[in-house]
C-alpha cells in the first residue's frame, strides 16, 4: 500500500546510519555508503512528495491501532514539502561533506550522526503525534549537539554549550506544554487534540498552553527575544554542519509552529498580535546585527534570525495568501541559506579567512564559480524574478491589505539591509582587488584533487539551479504553497483524512 511509504525515507536514513556504524574507521567506505544512502533516500522523498499530490493526506498508524489511540504519520502537502527539501539539502550537504570534512572528523561519527539527524527531522515532519514530535526533536537535539562539538575546538565547545542550554530549555517547556495539553484533553493526537481543545471550556488555560508551545518552537526557531544562542552557535562548526544547521533546524521549529498554531491553536487577536510584534522585532534586530559583522558566516547568522522574522510575519497575519507567502519563503530559504553556508567553506578553502576584510579578488581568480555563487547570494536578496523576491511580494501585499503598517516598514527595511550586506560581501570578497600582494598570495584550492573539486562545487551548484528554477518557474511553486495554504486554512481536511479515513 502507498501509505506504507510514509516510513520508507525515515527507515533508509536509520539503516543508512546502522551500516556506517560497522565502518566506524573506515572513512572512503563511510563516504560511498552516506552517498548512496542519500541518493536512496532522495528518490524516496521524491516519491512520497508525487504521492501525496496525486493522492492527497496519506496516513500510517502504527502497529494496526487506529487513530487516535497508536502513533499516526501523515503526510500532507506541507509535511511533504518539507521531506522534499530535507532530501535535496541532505544530498547536497552530504556528498559536499566527502570533501569538506577531514577524516579525523569523519572517524568521530560524523555520517553516523549527519543520518540520524536528518531521520530526527524526517520523523518531526511526518509525525501525526505531538508527544512523538518531541521523541523526534530530541533525536535532532542530540544529534546536533555532538555534530557542533566534533574536532572539540574551544570556539565549538563555547558555541555548544549555548546551543544545548537554550534548546535544554526550549524542550522542558515544549513537555510541559505537551503534558497540560494531554492533562486537559486526555488525547496527544494532533487531529483528536483540534476537536478535542475546541471544546474546552477554560480558554485562558487553552490560551496560556498555545503560549508556552510557541515560547518553546520560539527558541528552536531563534525568534526575538530567543535567537542570542544562533549566531553565537552557527559560525563555529565546519560549513558542511553549518549548512545542516542553517537550511533545516531552525526551519523544523517553524514548521512545528505553523503545523500547531493551525491545527490546534487557532490563534485569537492577542496571539496574532503577539506573532506580529515578535515578527517585527526578529526582523529588526537580525537586520541589525548584520551590519557590523566582517565574517561572512556569522553576517549569515545573523539573517537566518533575520528571515524567520518573514515567516512569523505570515503566520501573525493569518490569511491564506500571507501563508502562501510562508511556505514559498520557507522554501527558497532553506535552498538558499544552505548553499551560502556551504559557500563559505568553499571561500575557507581557497583564502583561509572568511574575514571579509581580507578577502577579494575571488571574481577575478574564479568567474565561472562566483557566477555560480551569485545565484545564491542575489536570489537571498530577491532580485527579481529570483527565487526571494516572489515570497516578499505576497508578503508585502498582506501585511498592507491588513493594515499592519510597521511590520509592513520592519519587512522592507529587512529587505533593503539584505540587499546592503549581500552586495557589501559581493564587493568585498568578490570585486575588489585581494589586499595580499601576488607574492603572497597562496591559491590552496588548486591544491586539491579533481575529485574534491567536483564533490566541493557540485553540490553548489546544484543548489543555485534549483534556486534558480523556483524563480524562474514560480507560477507551479506557488500553486504548491496555495494548496499548502488552503490545507492549513481549513484544518477539518487533516482531521478527516487521519480521525475518518473511510470517508476519503
């Protein structure tokens, strides 16, 4: 049965990192299997995306109980959407980690834990269970915490040591909220919990239990005021981690906010306009903290927490036009801050700084790659018709039809301050002469292998095209992100499809 494909991408990830653990010193072997469980993966993801468009809400209950009594996985438009990205990042991220990470790292574990976290988040996404989100959120949790301290450089450990605290945090409250949810409607199924919280009486307890949810998806998604721990994180581990990090993880802790406050909270005015003040502030001081900052990977932190600000925005207005927003956005957003994430190593590799200060000249050494790059970079600001500049179109367009005139001024000066930075490290590490003289200069990506090379760039690449298609081909992702819009909006679609599977 098609539905019996909904594990399919979860279970390659976990036999992918099972194998791996039997070539534990083995780094060319451990290489060629990561590969080839990606690619595995890739092509189930891709079929679980096709079938749940030709099919609709497909649903798996575990074990033959049926809902709301065993562990449900649904997949629906949204939830497919982001397997579907998780599989492209994965594969790209993957097949650049055979070159990027040395082998001392590689003989820590790194395939081993790089499966089991994108399995932590291909559970989290296809989960119909909210105690199960939080088993799958831990998994990504511990996984990523042993990710960021690989090679345990002081700078990692520092960075670590504030990942782990506030995300120790973050799931404390995310428990506590689970365990008044389940206290108050005796059910932890997401489509019971929407019929069942619908009839609580008590709204203010209701109200505070919704609040505690996002206070605890706010942390893992770096909203304002719980975003310090991101940039103080993200610039320490090797891009290949970073990239991970920076395209998927925060993205899960905005999926999850999006898929509750859907399904189970439908917000009132004072919840929206909690989102809308978080969404200005997020967009405000992200913008901000890029401006001062000479290494590109921490300028790249700091507009991580900048964009999520684009997306707390759609959910605070709460019009299906504003989540068809959301959705594109959080699509060209996790393609996009992945591949420029990825691109820094590149740059590491050939200067040995991603100071910008002491870069330049890269143009002129290497056109064909910074055409490649540019891509990425310009598709980050939304030059049009690249893949950023539709979303915010909507976006725009929402926040004015609602009268929300300052986070409307918050999203375009977030906007202009992208394009400043953006073209800012365009000139710098690009344009300009390199402030070393020729005598110094040292090329130390010539030398590296061909095989490398290609591992290096490919991905790269890869990832700009298809940044490059979702521009270009707009018209068929926003009929995507519509479909996902409409699903969202009109929560009885879910509830149906897992609660009365017969009456499809």
């Amino acid at each position: 049965m098609i539905t019996n494909f909904i594990l399919a991408p979860i279970l390659t990830h976990m036999i992918t990192a099972v194998l791996l653990l039997f070539f534990w010193q083995r780094t060319q072997v451990q290489k060629v299997i990561s590969v080839i469980g990606n690619s595995i993966a890739f092509l189930m993801c891709v079929r679980l995306f096709y079938a749940t468009q030709e099919h609709g809400f497909l649903t798996l209950n575990t074990g033959g109980w049926v809902a709301p009594f065993g562990i449900t996985f649904v997949s629906d438009t949204f939830s497919s959407i982001m397997v579907m990205l998780t599989a492209l990042v994965s594969l790209a991220v993957g097949i650049y980690s055979t070159a990027a990470l040395n082998p001392s790292r590689i003989k820590y574990g790194y395939f081993f834990l790089f499966h089991f976290l994108i399995m932590g988040l291909l559970g989290a996404f296809l989960t119909g269970d909210i105690f199960n989100l939080y088993v799958w959120f831990e998994i990504v949790i511990i996984s990523s915490f042993v990710l960021l301290t690989i090679g345990g450089k002081k700078m990692q450990m520092e960075g670590a040591i504030k990942y782990v605290t506030l995300n120790m945090l973050a799931s404390t409250i995310f428990l506590t909220a689970i365990g008044i949810l389940y206290g108050i409607t005796g059910t932890l199924n997401m489509a019971d919990l929407s019929v069942k919280i619908a009839a609580i009486e008590n709204r203010g307890l209701v109200s505070v239990t919704g609040l505690l949810f996002l206070a605890g998806f706010g942390i893992k998604s770096a909203i304002f005021p719980l975003y310090f721990w991101l940039p103080s994180s993200y610039h320490t581990p090797p891009s290949a981690i970073a990239a991970l990090f920076g395209g998927l993880l925060t993205k899960m802790g905005v999926y999850a906010m999006i898929r509750v406050f859907t399904l189970i909270f439908r917000p009132d005015d004072f919840t929206l306009n909690v989102f809308v003040v978080i969404a200005i502030m997020t967009l405000v001081t992200g913008a901000l903290g890029t401006i001062n900052k000479r290494s590109i990977r921490r300028m790249l932190s700091y507009l991580i927490v900048c964009h999520i600000g684009y997306m707390i925005a759609g959910i605070g207005i709460y019009t299906e036009l504003a989540f068809v927003g959301v959705i594109f956005y959080l699509i060209h957003d996790v393609i996009v801050k992945s591949n420029l994430l990825m691109i820094t190593g590149i740059i590491q590799k050939i200067r040995e700084t991603i100071d910008m200060q002491r870069l330049g000249g890269l143009y002129k050494d290497y056109p064909k790659l910074s055409l490649i790059i540019a891509i990425a970079m310009f598709s980050l600001v939304g030059i049009p018709p690249l893949s950023g500049f539709w979303p915010k179109i909507m976006l725009f367009g929402e926040s004015l039809k609602a009268q929300e005139y300052v986070l409307f001024g918050a999203i375009i000066l977030a906007s202009f301050v992208t394009l400043f930075v953006v073209v800012r490290m365009w000139s710098e590490v690009f344009w300009k002469e390199s402030p070393k003289p020729l005598t110094e200069e040292i090329d130390h990506f010539a030398e590296v292998s061909i095989a490398q090379k290609v591992a290096l760039i490919a991905p790269i690449a890869f990832l700009s095209l298809v940044s490059l298609y979702i521009g270009l081909n707009a018209e068929s992702i926003f009929e995507v992100a519509q479909k996902t819009a409409y699903e969202l909006m009109h929560p009885n679609l879910y509830i149906d499809a897992v609660l009365n599977p017969d009456l499809k």
